[in-house]
C-alpha cells in the first residue's frame, strides 16, 4: 500500500457526483476513474487541497469515493417543473404519488463548477550567474595548479642549487683543514728545534 504522505487526492465529477481518490499521481487518478482521456488537461478533473474532502479518500487509497455534489433537497429544486401527464387509459393520479415518483427520479445535475485555471508554469530559473561562477572556480583552479608547479619547480632548482653548494663548500673545508694541519704541523716543529 502506498504510504499516505506520498498520496494526493484528486476529484472529478461523474454524473450527480464527485469522484475523490487518493492516488500518487494523476496517471493513476485516471485509472482508478477507468478513464483513458487525460481529465486533467480537458480542465474536468482537479487536484484537490480541502483537508475535510481528503480525509476519506486518504483512508481508502486507489479507491473511488462518490459524495453528491448538493444535498438531495438542493438537486430537487433544481428540478425543472413539470406538468402532470395525461394519463386517460389509468385513470387520474393519487394525490400522494407524484412527489414520492419526483423524489425517486433521478435529480438533474447542476453545472460542475469550473475548475481554477491552471497557474502558468514559472519560468526556469536563469543559470547564467552560475554558469559564470563555476568557470570562474575553475579557472582559478587551473591557475593556482600552475602557480603551485612554478613554486614547485622553482624550489627544486634550489634544492638542486643548494647540495651543489654544499658539496663545493665541503670540499674546499676539506682542503683548508688539511693544509692548516700541515702548518700547524710544521710550526710546531719548528718551535722545538728552537727551543732546543
């Protein structure tokens, strides 16, 4: 069974009645009303939004709920007046007759009320401040990406730069200490020849 927040209830009218049904859409309205005509776009068949006229309905979902759309006494006296008919082979008729015969004929139907015109349709939002923003991120995107991998080469250089320099700077340290220990050497031989 479909789950009621889901369902919604549509009317249309069928002879001196209201037809309601509780269905999930209007394509399953018309099926339940056995009707092949689009009802809805004739502007014969409504959604309807009433709380007290979609309770019923909502309690009995894909069914078809009949309610007359006047009370009794307001579809007859909407009865046209008729004259009695001759009636000379049966002879005249009783008093009492005639209104239990009008009140078990069946009732003229008043005029279905118009549905409401249908709203025009919004028209679609305009997406072109989107559409702008979006390429805008993306282009930012694009060029941060770039700027990244400029840094990124850039600092490689110098990383490259830097173990070369540290390279020549140990090698040139490595001269300098050995040829200070080899005057440090020599001058401490000196000083003990004269010392002696």
């Amino acid at each position: 069974m479909p789950r009621a927040q889901k369902l919604k209830v549509y009317r249309t009218p069928i002879g001196f009645h209201d037809a309601y049904v509780a269905a999930t859409s209007r394509k399953a309205a018309l099926k339940a009303w056995g009707s092949d005509a689009d009802l809805f776009a004739r502007g014969i068949a409504e959604q309807v939004e009433d709380p007290e006229l979609m309770r019923e309905p909502l309690a009995r979902p894909g069914t078809v709920v009949r309610r007359l759309r006047a009370t009794r006494e307001e579809q007859l006296a909407a009865l046209p007046e008729r004259k009695p008919a001759r009636r000379a082979a049966r002879g005249p008729v009783e008093a009492d007759a005639s209104p239990v015969r009008r009140a078990e004929a069946p009732p003229v139907p008043r005029k279905a009320p118009r549905p409401k015109p249908r709203p025009k349709p919004k028209p679609r939002p305009d997406r072109g401040a989107l559409d702008k923003a979006e390429e805008a991120l993306a282009a930012a995107g694009a060029r941060h990406a770039a700027e990244q991998a400029e840094i990124a080469r850039r600092q490689a250089a110098l990383d490259r730069e830097r173990r070369q320099l540290e390279r020549r700077q140990d090698k040139e340290r490595a001269t300098l200490e050995r040829r200070a220990e080899t005057a440090r050497a020599r001058y401490e031989r000196a000083m003990r020849d004269w010392r002696r």
